[in-house]
C-alpha cells in the first residue's frame, strides 16, 4: 500500500470515529407493550375505585349514570386527571408506571416535568382518547411518542 491510500484509510477511520463520538446518547424510552400494560394497570387501580365512587355514592346506580352519562363521565374523569397528574408531578410516575418501572419526564431538561405540564399533558390524554389518532401515531414513531407527549414534549422513558 502506498502512503497516499494509507492517509485516505485513516482520514476514513477518524471521520467514522467522529461520527460515534458525536451521535446524541438518546434516552430508553418505553415500549409500547410496557406503555400499554401500565396503562391497563392504571385503570384497574386508579380509574375502577373512582367509577365505583361515582357510581354508587354519588350517583346511587348504575341505571342512574346511564340516564346522566355526560354528568357521571365528567365526575369520572377530572378526578382521574387530577390524581394522575399529582402523581406524575410528586413520583414522576403512576402506579402502573412504577410497576414497569417508568418515569415522565420533560423532554428539554430529561427531570420530571413541571406541574403545569404534567396538567397540560394529563388533559391532552383525554381529548387524544376521542381522536384515536392521538393514540395510533405511536406505532408509527421510532421513539413511541403519542400526540399528548408531543404536545407537552415530555416523554416516558424506561429505567
């Protein structure tokens, strides 16, 4: 080999060696199976307790939500947002994140976000849930991200 090809192999080398050293160290996000099944988990321990609150103390029946649904789903879901994003701002994650060992946090400073995030978020969930697109678009992002995180640019990473 002569010296001007041995100076193009390691101009090469160096340029690929540079390139590793300046790629950003991206953070674990979650999965959408983890994601899922906390979301599941959330429901059963704290979205069940509020609907059974609702349903028989406030409402007294089952047959009185059905005449008042709007009235009964509101009663239903504040609460939920509210405890959720207290749990968010004060953990930095739910139960069912906890159980999957996941964390919020903000995408711009990756610590927990702050209180009026986590409500801007937590509120951008219901309405991302009436537009099912809100919820689809994570199956077509590499980083998983649902409307509401992109909205709120949070992110929920795995440790």
């Amino acid at each position: 080999m002569s010296l001007p090809q041995l100076r193009g192999k390691m101009k090469k080398l160096k340029a690929k060696h540079a390139k590793k050293s300046i790629k950003k160290e991206l953070p674990n996000y979650a999965t959408k199976l983890s994601k899922f099944k906390s979301f599941l988990l959330d429901s059963f321990m704290l979205l069940m307790p509020i609907m059974y609150i609702v349903f028989y103390l406030l409402m007294g029946s089952r047959e009185a939500f059905s005449e008042h649904k709007i009235y009964g789903w509101i009663e239903i879901i504040v609460p939920f947002v509210l405890i959720q994003t207290l749990l968010f701002f004060k953990f930095g994650q739910t139960p069912g994140y906890k159980a999957y060992n996941l964390y919020l946090i903000d995408e711009q400073t990756k610590q927990k976000p702050s209180l009026g995030i986590i409500l801007f978020r937590n509120a951008c969930v219901v309405l991302s849930f009436f537009s099912i697109f809100g919820w689809i678009m994570m199956f077509f992002r590499k980083d998983y991200k649902t409307l509401h995180d992109l909205l709120s640019n949070t992110a929920v990473i795995q440790k």
